[in-house]
C-alpha cells in the first residue's frame, strides 16, 4: 500500500505539566493512538533504495550532545566480539583508548560513525562468524534484549526517539513567556530536505501500521523518558479517553457530514476503517 500524503489533519491535546504546572505539553493524539510499530526485519524497505536492510541506520546516528555521545562510548564498551560484526573494527589503536564509534558529520556535528557505508553499530544481514550470537540490525538493540533492559538505556538518544518527536516552543501569555513540550509524529517534513530523499519512510505507511496496540502504549518507555511518569500519565487519560469514543462511535455506524475524530490515515487503510 502506498505512503499517505503529509499534511493531513491532526487533534491535539494540550495540558500543563504536573511536575512543572508554568509548562505546558502539546500531545498529537492522532500520531499517538495510530497504530505504529516498527516493522524492522518484516516488512521495512529501509530509507535508501540500495540498503533495504539496513533500515534507517544507513548514515549513523547524530548524537544530542556530549552527554549522549559519551553515553553511547560507556555503552559500546559492553559489547562483544560474539555480539558485534564491527567490533575489531571500533577496537582503539592503542590500549586503554577510546573506541573509534563517532565521527564528524553534516554541519560539524558528531555522529556514530559509519562503516562499509553503514552505521557501524549495524549488524549486517546474513553475517556469519564462528562464534558469532549477534543477529541483524542494532547490535545496541540486541544488547538490551541480551541484558534484560530497555534500548532506552543502550542506543543513542535519537534512535530510541523515532519515530516520536519531541520539540520546543514559546507561547506568550501577557507578558510571560510559556514554554510548550511538543510530543508528536517525525514524519518526513521533520527531516528537512533530506526527508524528501527517502525512498520509503515508515510512520506514513500503512504496511508499518499494523501494531498490536497504540503508539502511546506500545512506545510507553520512551514516553515516559521524553515526558517524564507524571505527564505520561495525563497524556495515557486523554489517549484512553479517545480509544474509547472512538470506538463507541465506531459501533453506532452513524454516518456524520464531519468527522468526529481525526485518525492516522495510514493506520485508516490498513485497517480499512472509516474516520467516522
């Protein structure tokens, strides 16, 4: 099925933030109760027409800061040669030095560094070696799975964020300034002109809409990392809240002239429903 066209409606949600009530966040409830998940290894094209395997893991991932890259190094220092395709390759040229993950990127900005035109954290399909336990993709993601933790706490802050985006804005009240938390969907226009390049992208996809559960239950760990608990739980009340009438207007099967409800046209297709 095809990629839905940007720009379509959204609801939103807007509450303040219990820990910090001076703040407010600013939820797209259409994003968050679409049925999203991540189809890696079944199903996803990846981002570049000659790398289907390689997902969206083709350029390395852009660290947030110092404190995120260093993160990244203590994290990396776990792996193993049983683990990690690329482990000799990360390996310091002298003893008791730093692994040789990061690079400089677009605009001078530090990036896990990419190897055989990869991510070098990036399993590659069908690698073999002996003794060799690892599987394709993340080997960070594997890690996690390996220790028992979530990959919150093992990959890179943007690769644990997508596809959810968390950004920043002002809003004057008066002669105050509010700040406004912003939790919704990086859909392709979030990666500037680069975005356009992709040859297949996911969260407009229907193929990738085929979740078991809502985007804002299925990602609750990263939520709750991006949000904090307290405004994670506000934000699931109002995302219930809409499950539930959506689904109790769902079986009324009354037509309306206006749609009640503004819901992911992708998770729409795959599932062949009505926004009504």
């Amino acid at each position: 099925m095809p990629e839905v066209k940007d720009g379509f409606a959204r609801d939103f949600v807007e509450f303040a933030d219990p820990a910090k009530p001076e703040e407010i966040f600013r939820c797209d409830l259409t994003w968050l109760t679409s049925y999203w998940t991540c189809i890696y290894g079944a199903g996803c094209c990846g981002i570049d027409a000659d790398k289907p395997d390689a997902g969206c893991c083709s350029d390395g991932a852009y660290y947030s800061d110092e404190e995120d890259e260093a993160r990244t190094q203590k994290v990396a220092t776990r792996l193993t040669p049983e683990m990690w395709q690329f482990y000799d390759e990360a390996q310091p040229k002298k003893k008791g030095g730093k692994l040789k993950i990061s690079e400089v990127g677009l605009d001078s900005d530090r990036k896990t560094r990419k190897v055989n035109d990869s991510c070098i954290f990036l399993n590659r399909m069908g690698h073999a070696a002996p003794g060799f336990t690892g599987s394709f993709g993340c080997v960070l993601h594997h890690l996690a799975e390996t220790e028992g933790v979530h990959f919150v706490e093992t990959k890179p802050d943007v690769c644990w964020q997508l596809p959810i985006r968390r950004s920043f804005e002002t809003r004057e009240f008066g002669d105050q300034e509010i700040s406004v938390t912003v939790i919704g969907e990086y859909e392709r226009l979030a990666w500037g002109d680069g975005g356009k390049d992709f040859a297949w992208y996911c969260t407009a996809n229907t193929e990738a809409h085929v979740g078991r559960e809502p985007v804002y239950k299925s990602n609750n760990n990263e939520l709750i990392a991006l949000m904090g608990p307290e405004a994670y739980a506000e934000l699931v009340k109002h995302c219930d809240a809409r499950v539930q009438a959506i689904a109790a207007t769902a079986k009324k099967q009354r037509k309306r002239e206006l749609p009640l409800f503004q819901i992911h046209p992708a998770t729409v297709a795959a599932r062949g429903q009505g926004t009504r």
